[in-house]
C-alpha cells in the first residue's frame, strides 16, 4: 500500500499545485482569468516563475531583480483573491543576470576541458550559465536573492529551480533532439573542474580531479560534488524558512538519476518542506507508468533518510486530459501531491481546466 511508503497521514489532503512562467507585462485581467480558472479546478497553488533563462530586466546598478518582485507583487493579490497559494519560483545555480556575469566571471562553473560556462554556450543555450556552489560568494549572492524576494508581503514560499550542476548526461529522451551522443559521461559536459575546487578536493584527497582518468568512477569525487551542491541547496532552503516561507526545490526525477545526470542529491536536501521531482516520462524516453515507480522511488529514499519533506510528483500536462490517470499515478507512488508543468497549456487547451476540474472533485 502506498500510505506503507508514505511518511505523511492518509488523512492528509492530497494536492494540486501547477508551474507558471510569471510575465512582467501580463494584464491584471489576464492573471486573474488564469487563477480564477485554476482555483475552480481544484488546484491549490501555483508556482509562478519570477527569473528565468531571461529576465525581462537584464542590467541594474545593482543585482537586484527588480522584474521578479514586480511579478510577485502584482500576483499575490490576485492569488489571495482566489484563494490560492503563491510561491516565487526562481532559477538559482543558472542565473542570467549580465550583471553579475560582468562583475564575477569567476563565480562560474568550469568543466573538464577547462572551458568557464562564463564564457561558453553549453549545449548552444546562451543562458546556461551554472554558479559553482564552492566559490566564496556565490552562497551569499544567492541568499541576497532569496531575501530579497521574500520580501514580497503574501508571499507563501519560495521554490528552487536548477538547483544542480549542468547535466553532465541529458535526460535520455533529449539525445536525439539535441543531437548528443551521452553514451558515457565526457568531459565539455562534466563540471567543476574551477581552480576552486580543484584545489579543495586535492587538500581533501590529495587528488587532482583534472587527472582522473574516469572521473564518474571515483566515488570521492562524485561526492564532494553531491555534497557541495546539497550544503547550498540546504543553506538557501533554511533561508526561505528563515523568512517564515515554505521551501521547496524542483529535482530531477529519481535521487538516483539526479546524482547520475546533475549531481543532485536531493535527498540530502534537508530543509526542504516539499521537494519536486520532474518526472517527465517522456523526456527520459519512459511510458507515464514510470510517474508511480519514480515517485515511489523517491518516497522510499527520503523516508529511509529520514527527511521530513514532502514529495509532489512533477508532471507534464497530459495531451490527452487525462489528469485523473496522472493523479492516480503518482498517488499510487506515495506522493503527498502532484504538480503540472505547465498552466501555459491550459490556455492553448481551455477543455483541460474542466477535465482537472473533474480529477481532483474525485480526490
Ligand atoms: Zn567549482
């Protein structure tokens, strides 16, 4: 039974959240008609993205992200109005601001040939631009960020996107598409390889990760990564509760996959009140049964490390509506939840509000 797996009462509601890309110049009306919407379809709250791969306001004096607490303040209102939990969703190790690009290129994650994600297009996106969790500063940077949207009156959380290193393999389903071949891990992919790091793993190990022949087969330094981004992830999750916010992250799909692909291990992200996992089926080539067995994979994981978070399985919008297919899934895995990425295709596809709608009258 799934309650066996879960670390959380069956009594306890089980809800529905959904992801939405904030935008600066969306009308009052418009967002309202959204929430509105998605409060009548039984969701609970929306986690609304405030800086993304590209903020609408790029350059400041200062590093302050004026755009995203525009969004915030303007949506919070209209959240409350219909009833519904807001938490900033904001992207953290990838950020794109150009000021901070010009004032500490240094900052910036270094992979195996060398070459600074400051100054290279990996996977030719210009905004993946990932901050190494061991530089002096970063840690900081990142919490200025994280008070600063907190300030933000209403406001009910704050939730970590790319929370992780950049993917050393791609999710499998993506190869083809990005015209990768990812049979082993190379190293234009594998990342930090910063003089930074390079120079604490040696003083740890008396190893130059630069020399591994195999770098994935040395288990000292797939830890060190995994612990480095983890102390981050954990520091900034007990800012947000600091705050007085609930935390959450969006993770990759199982711990397992997310310490092979990103070297995330989000289990280890203790302070989290929910954790995210993104189990895009389709995106590691995985028919939608693969949502109960992810979801119950991380359950188990984090029940056996004794972190209290909550799981909400993430999942993509199904084309067909079948929301109560998805739902049951992720139930089934032990989920105290369920979140849709993302409402952007409700409004291509307004039947969906009404097939949710349905869904979760059933829950
Ligand atoms: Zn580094």
């Amino acid at each position: 039974m799934a309650t066996i797996l879960s670390c959380h009462p069956a009594e306890e509601p089980f809800r529905v959240y959904a992801w939405m890309s904030g935008k600066i110049d969306m009308p009052e009306e418009r967002l309202d008609s959204i929430f509105s919407n998605a409060a009548r379809a039984g969701i609970s709250g929306i986690y609304l993205e405030c800086h993304g791969g590209y903020p609408s306001i790029l350059d400041s004096t200062s590093f302050r992200d004026s755009a995203a607490l525009t969004i915030l303040r303007r949506a919070v209102p209209v959240a409350k109005k219909h009833g519904l939990e807001l938490h900033a969703w904001m992207w953290t190790t990838n950020r794109c601001e150009e000021t901070l690009l010009q004032a500490h290129p240094e900052w910036y994650e270094v992979n195996g040939l060398g070459e600074s994600l400051a100054d290279i297009e990996m996977y030719n996106r210009k905004h993946y631009r990932f901050l190494c969790p061991n530089h002096e500063g970063v840690a900081e940077y990142l919490k200025d960020r994280v008070r600063e949207l907190a300030e933000v009156e209403g406001l009910d959380g704050i939730h970590l996107d790319f929370i992780r290193f950049p993917d050393a393999i791609l999710p499998y389903g993506l190869h083809e598409s990005r015209g990768v071949v990812q049979d082993k891990v190379y190293p234009q992919w594998d990342c930090c390889y910063c003089d930074e790091c390079r120079a604490k793993f040696k003083a740890q190990t008396g190893i130059d990760p630069l020399e591994l022949d195999d770098p994935t087969a040395n288990p000292e330094w797939m830890q060190f990564r995994w612990d480095a981004m983890a102390q981050l992830a954990d520091g900034l999750l007990e800012e947000i509760q600091a705050c007085g916010l609930k935390a959450s992250a969006a993770v990759f799909a199982t711990p397992e996959e997310a310490r092979k692909l990103v070297r995330q291990d989000w289990v280890q992200f203790r302070h989290a009140d929910a954790l995210l996992p993104m189990i895009y089926h389709t995106s590691y080539a995985q028919p939608a049964e693969w949502i109960e067995t992810a979801t119950r994979e991380g359950v188990t994981a984090l029940a056996a490390a004794g972190n209290k978070a909550r799981l909400y399985s993430g999942v993509s919008v199904p084309r067909d509506g079948d929301f109560a297919g998805r739902i049951a899934l992720a139930r089934a895995g032990g989920a105290s939840g369920i979140c849709f990425f993302s409402l952007e295709a409700f409004f291509r596809h307004p039947e969906y509000w009404s097939q949710l709608q349905a869904a979760t009258a059933a829950l």
